[in-house]
C-alpha cells in the first residue's frame, strides 16, 4: 500500500529528466527528492516492521516536512506532491491523535505553499495534491489502526488458548489426585503393614497383598475410565473429520451440515462417533467407493440411528473384522446395536442404533 505512492513521484522525476531546470536548480532537486526518498523509505519501513524511538519519529517527520517545505517554491510545482508522502508517513508512523494533526499541517503547508503565500488563487494547481494527502494520511491512519487490532487479536487468541490449555491441564491433575491420592496412600500403608508382618505373620501378610491386588486393580480401572472420558468423540468432532477424510479420498461426502443436535447422552453419542468413525476409516480402506452418505435421525422406541451408506464393492464375505467385533462390544456397553448389510444398489450400508435420552 505504500509502495503505491510512489507512482506520485512522476511529476518530480520528469521535471529533472527533461533538462528544463537549469543546472543549479537540477543538483538541488536530485539531492534533494534523493535524501526525501531515503528518509521516506526508511522512516517508513523500518517503522512499520520495528517501531522507532518516538524522537527519532518525529525528526525524520520534521525532515521530510522541511523538504517539502523547501523544494517546490525553488524546484517547481509539480514538487507540492511531497506533501503527499509526508501526510501518508504521518498516517502510518504516528498516533491517532498526532497523526491527524499531521495530515492536516502538511495540507495547510500545501495549500500556502502552493498558493505563493496567498499572491495566487486558492483554487489552484495545488488542489490537484490536497485529496490524494487527506486521502492518503487517513488510509494509512485505517490501515496501522486495523494491523494494530490484529495484532492484538492474535495475542489475545494466543493467551485464550495458553488459559484452556492450562485449565485443562490442571483438571487432568485434579482428577488423577483424586482418583489415585487414596489408592496409592492405601497401598503404601498396606505394603509397610505387609513387610512388618513377614515372616513372624504369612499368612496376615498374604491378606495384606491381596488387598494391595485389589486395590490396585481398582485404580487402575478409575484411571482408565478417567482416560476414555477424555478420550471420549462427539459426533460434531467426527463429522468434519469424516468429510475431511473423505474429500481427500477423492470419495464424494453427503453429510448432515453443521453441529448436530441429538438427544443422547455422552456415552450413547460417543458410542455413534466411534461408528462413524470406523464406517468412514472402512469406506476410505477398503470400499473402493464413490460416494459416501451419512445420515443422523430418530428411529423407534426412543433410538437414534446413524447410516453410512457407500456404493463401493459392498462386503467381502470374510465375515466381521476386528473392528466391527469391537463396535459392537462398544455398542452394547450403551444397550446400542450394530447392524450391516449390502446397500440397494450394491455398496455396503452399516447402521448403528443407541437409545436417545428420554
């Protein structure tokens, strides 16, 4: 954006290519548009990728300014186009506030300037650079203003994401110490207790062990049902990773838009998101389809069924695998079932069916 400014700079650099200004007045205006360029540029730039002291800001502003002040009244007219760079450098590199103030100082130094100081018309040659100074300041002012909300939008997304991160962490924490804070404490009371009764005590000794067997047991059954439910898929979650998966497949998707909403409870939705996953991982393996379409509905008896309907070569004969077996086990831990069949048209269709909340 600033970059395209530049294109001002016509005027200027014809004015010293055609050989029309004497050889003074030449010198002076390639040094001179020479040392605004640079400045401009490197004022610019460098501010907008690494903020400068604002002291050094203003200097090189009021350089600018100085130049432009200087160069049209002993180079020419076309030269009031300076005007423009320093309201856009004031729009992109200073505050708000400072920044309109900027703008509109160096529209007032154009208009004098352009005007010889009152002794022609106000409706002059110097009109032409007035709107594209206002214009291009408070483009510039919107521009750093909109890069500054995104910058802080991007920190805030970043601390949001840094605070779910650690809530999580501390309620992953929370829930192991109070599953196992007992556990453990009872089995170390109950090994020390074990230890002082060998060998005077075998056999209260023996009790003791067993009660650590099934203590631990018990724990370890707490921590792995801790670990599913954290583990535990919804059906929002699967649904995009399905047509996801799918449409890298090169497998076309026919799938309910957006997030679903099912009466059931966790561990019945759950039970279906496993489904679909594995019908989607089998259709994208093995099925050689398509065509895919997946479907979410009420059925009978206060049920939900999920259908995964594929057009591919439809079953293989070799009965269920391992991971329609373990479906079905997951399933039935819900009162769910599992049914699968060729489709109408050949294709294989799996249905899946839990009871939805009363």
């Amino acid at each position: 954006m600033i970059l395209v400014w530049m294109v001002f700079l016509g005027g200027p650099l014809e004015d010293l290519w055609s050989g029309r200004l004497g050889t003074a007045a030449t010198v002076w205006g390639s040094a001179g548009l020479a040392v605004f360029v640079a400045v401009y540029s490197g004022l610019v730039f460098r501010h907008t990728s690494s903020p400068l002291p604002s002291r050094s800001v203003h200097a090189l502003l009021a350089l600018l300014f100085a130049l432009a002040c200087a160069l049209p009244p002993t180079v020419g007219q076309d030269w009031l186009v300076l005007f423009v760079y320093v309201a856009v450098a004031s729009g992109a590199v200073l505050p708000v506030a400072r920044a309109t103030w900027g703008v509109g100082a160096s529209v007032l130094a154009l208009a004098v300037i352009g005007t010889g100081f009152g002794t022609r018309p106000w409706w002059g040659a110097w009109t032409a650079f007035a709107i594209p100074a206002v214009l291009g300041g408070f483009a510039l002012m919107s521009a750093r203003k909109t890069v500054r909300t995104m910058r802080e939008l991007r920190r805030a997304r970043a601390v949001v994401a840094e605070l779910a991160a650690n809530e999580e962490r501390l309620r992953l924490a929370r829930d192991l110490h109070d599953l196992l804070g007992h556990s453990l404490s009872l089995i170390t009371l109950k090994s020390e207790l074990a230890g002082r009764m060998l060998p005077a005590r075998p056999e209260d000794a023996a009790a003791q062990v067993a009660d650590i067997e099934r203590v631990s047991r018990q724990a370890l059954a707490d921590v792995r049902e801790a670990v599913s439910g954290y583990r535990r898929p919804t059906l929002a979650v699967e649904l995009a990773g399905a047509r996801t998966a799918l449409e890298t497949a090169g497998i076309a998707a026919d799938l309910p838009g957006g997030a679903p909403s099912v009466p059931l409870g966790p561990e019945a939705e759950g039970a279906l998101a496993w489904a679909l996953r594995e019908a989607v991982t089998n259709v994208v393996r093995h099925s050689g389809a398509r065509r895919c379409t997946v479907a979410l509905g009420a059925g009978e008896a206060a049920t939900w069924h999920l259908t995964v309907t594929d057009d591919g070569t439809g079953p293989s004969g070799a009965g269920a695998g391992n991971g329609l077996s373990g479906l079905r086990e997951r399933l039935a831990l819900v009162d769910g079932t599992l049914t699968t069949s060729a489709g109408p048209d050949g294709g294989f269709t799996l249905r899946a069916a839990v009871p939805s909340l009363p």
